[in-house]
C-alpha cells in the first residue's frame, strides 16, 4: 500500500524513537532530469517521478492505494513520458504480455491486465473503450521509436490487428447510424458502443457523457491508431496490411470532420474538442489554423485554466506551442488555481492527483493523490520546453522557450548516451542555449 504519513497511537514513550519507510518499486535507473527558475515546476517534475516509483512495481498500476490496478489508459497516455523519466522499458514491455493473456476473443482490450478478480458486465462491456485499448498500439509505437527494437512491434503487432478489427467492427453497426447527418464517409464512423472518452474532464459529468457515446472520440482514434498502425505494418514489411489500415485512417480522418465539424470549423466550449484532432492531424491544414486560434482564445476566456481531461490533457501545451501560443501554453503550465497542474504542489503535494481538484479549498480529499498518467507534462518539458527528441542514432534539438520560466535544461540518458539541452533568457533579450549530444549520432 502507498502512504504518504504514518500515525502512531501508543502509550509508549517514542521521543528516541525512529522509524523506516522502504518505497517499494521495479528497479528503474531515472533517466529524465529537469530544473528551471520556478521551483513549482521542478516540484511538478519531482511529482511525476515519484508517482512513477509509486506505480510501477512489476506492473504499472494507476494508483498504490485505492485500486491498485494496471489500467491501459493511464500506459497509453504516459508511456513516451514514463520511458524519458525512467529506465522501465523492462516493466511495460512485461505488462504488454499481461494485455496479449487478457485480450478478449473478439479483439477488445482488457481495461486492466492483467485482470483482476473475475470481470463483471461492465467491465468487460468498457474493454472496448477507445484510447483505453489503443494502449496496445501507442505504447509499443512509443518504445520502437525510442529504442528502435523491433521485438517489441513483432511481439505485440497479432494484439494491435485484433484491436483494430474489433474498432473496425464497431463501424458496421450502431442504432446512431440512421440519425447522422449526410455523411459520405459514413461507414468509417464508430456509431456503436461505450467509451470512458475525456475521463475527468472539469465541468463535466463524465457519466452522462459516456452514456452519449463519445463517439467522436473513438471515430478520432480509428484515425489515428490505424495511421499508426499502418506504420508499424510498413516496419515489419507487412505492405498490404500497411496499405488497408491507411485506408481505414483516411476514411476515418474525413468521416470526423464530415461529421464532428461544420466544414472543418470546430464549434464547442470544450478544450478537448479541438486539442484531440489537432493532435492526431484529423483536420484539413486550412482549419487548423483557425481551430488552434479557437482553441487558445478558449483558454485566454478560461483565465489560463485547463479544462481538459485524461485523454487530451498531455497534448493541450504541445498544440499550442506548435501553433504559435507559447503564452497561452506557459500561462496554462504556470496556473497556480484549479484546476491545474501547479494547484496541487501549492497544496503540498509530493505526487500527480488524480483529479485537478484532489484536494479542494476546503481540505475535502477527492479520489486518489497519487496518480502518474497527468504527470505527463513532464515529458513535455524535457520533449519540447528543452527540445529533447531521440529516435535511434537521430537527435532532434528543438526548445520552446518560454520566457516566465528565465531559464530551463534538461539531460536525457537516451539509448544512445546522454542528451543535454538548455537555454537562458539574457538581459539583453537574446538566448543562450546549450547543447550537448552522445557522439555516433545525427
């Protein structure tokens, strides 16, 4: 069980007294490092590192306390940033084989592998949840790209084609069909079907929605894990199993924007909506400019407060950054209320919440206080705020400075030895950077 403090009731006297707290987790070398002049964000790192330590023995569970349990989602959203921070290559790549054993025989992905105790209806009902079974596809996508290990695509590529063809059987059917709009890309649209969609997102009742369908989230993400997918298909030279899930992902692709959008132009009050398609290149490259202005207004209208939830929330300061908004993405980093990420270490907090409002003005406990899947802001720091991109011998330095933080740097101990990279703000308005790359790399 994970604790932060112990409380002692004795009559003994304990005034010499001394006691040992062991944090039990896999053996994972820290990778990742981050420190800029804001002590907030690198508590924020430290958070994230430690939530990792919490979480990741033997399997990677979503919290030590309350569930204890390897969800998939939480992996699939935090593995590129997990693999940064620390060496645990060797846990995920075990829990994949605990997802490959619980895999249902119509494809779905057990929300939890491995599974614990015997599923009941809605467990098994909310297998096929979308973002949550695409674990099987980003996780191991993640991985390659960093290390360049085939064995784990090969590994996992039969787990990866039944998913898809279970999200491609969703698209057959569904009561949804006949009261969609017009839509000539019709059959590629997941109609059918429960998924867990932005989970705790702000403002709204998570419930109701998923009651809704989500479907535009699962439509978005037979797009994007079929592009995926068809990548990984090329790599291990299946060729006509690359050239039929590429065609699955374009006609998904135009099936969402036909249906979720007015001719592109994204219409809603939640960041979600438009984080999601800008992030997995769903919309046509004259609507994304529009919709990432969109999108930073709504976060300048929300005083800089985030309003995204499990799904979207690692992608929402990388999109506005790559289209232009540093102010607005280090506005949202640096939000100090809730819901955000800095809300939390202004309470005290040592690890990632679960919820933005874990502990609220109060002092009310909500949900559990050590979850890892938010502290994927971490590895957007050491990704983009510091530049550090690594995949096999190839090196990609390219920092965003944001000029609040003063200065930032960052050590990478890649694959390929240690990457290092920083910049400062000078009086005189220029930018000091530094680098530093392992020799035998591009």
């Amino acid at each position: 069980w994970g604790f932060r403090y112990a409380k002692v009731e004795t009559d003994i006297d304990l005034t010499d007294a001394e006691f040992t707290a062991i944090a039990v987790y896999s053996d994972m070398p820290e990778l990742g490092t981050f420190e800029c002049s804001n002590e907030a964000v690198n508590q924020l790192v430290k958070n994230s590192i430690w939530s990792q330590k919490s979480n990741f023995c033997d399997v990677p569970t979503d919290c030590p306390t309350r569930e204890r349990a390897a969800w998939t989602g939480d992996m699939g959203v935090f593995a590129e940033t997990g693999i940064t921070l620390m060496e645990c290559y060797p846990v995920i790549r075990k829990w994949l084989g605990e997802c490959r054993l619980a895999q249902h025989e119509d494809g779905k992905v057990a929300m939890i592998a491995p599974v614990i105790n015997k599923p009941g209806f809605m467990t098994s009902m909310l297998a096929g949840s979308a973002g949550w079974g695409d674990a099987s596809i980003l996780v191991p996508w993640a991985m390659y790209k960093r290390t360049g290990d085939l064995r784990i695509l090969e590994d996992n590529y039969p787990m990866m084609q039944r998913w898809f063809a279970y999200l491609e059987s969703r698209t057959k059917g569904g009561k949804l069909k006949k009261l969609l709009k017009k839509n000539p890309w019709k059959k590629y649209l997941i109609c059918s079907g429960l998924d867990y969609g932005e989970w705790c997102e702000p403002g709204i009742d998570n419930i109701k929605q998923m009651m809704q369908g989500n479907h535009d989230v699962a439509t978005a993400y037979l797009a994007y894990s079929g592009n995926l997918l068809a990548q990984i298909a090329e790599v291990l030279g299946h060729s006509e199993d690359a050239k039929h899930y590429r065609s699955v992902s374009d006609g998904a692709k135009k099936a969402y924007c036909a249906e979720f959008t007015d001719n592109g132009k994204i219409v809603s009050s939640r960041q979600c909506q438009y984080v999601r398609p800008l992030a997995f290149d769903l919309l046509p490259e004259e609507a994304r400019v529009q919709a990432s202005s969109d999108l930073a207004k709504l976060v300048r209208e929300n005083g800089y407060h985030l309003n995204t939830g499990f799904l979207s929330t690692p992608f929402l300061c990388q999109v506005l950054a790559e289209y232009g908004y540093i102010a607005e993405a280090e506005n949202v980093l640096l939000q100090e209320e809730c819901p955000g990420w800095l809300y939390e270490v202004k309470k005290g907090a040592t690890t990632i919440w679960e919820n933005w409002d874990g502990i609220n003005e109060t002092g009310k406990v909500k949900a559990s206080l050590n979850h890892y899947s938010y502290g994927a802001i971490a590895g957007w720091l050491i990704r983009s705020v510091c530049g550090i991109r690594q995949e096999g011998q190839r090196i990609t330095i390219k920092p965003t400075v944001l000029p609040k933080l003063g200065h930032a740097e960052a050590t990478y101990t890649s694959p390929v030895g240690i990457i290092e990279s920083g910049w400062q703000c000078r009086e005189d308005g220029s930018i000091l950077y530094t680098v530093r790359i392992p020799s035998n790399t591009q």
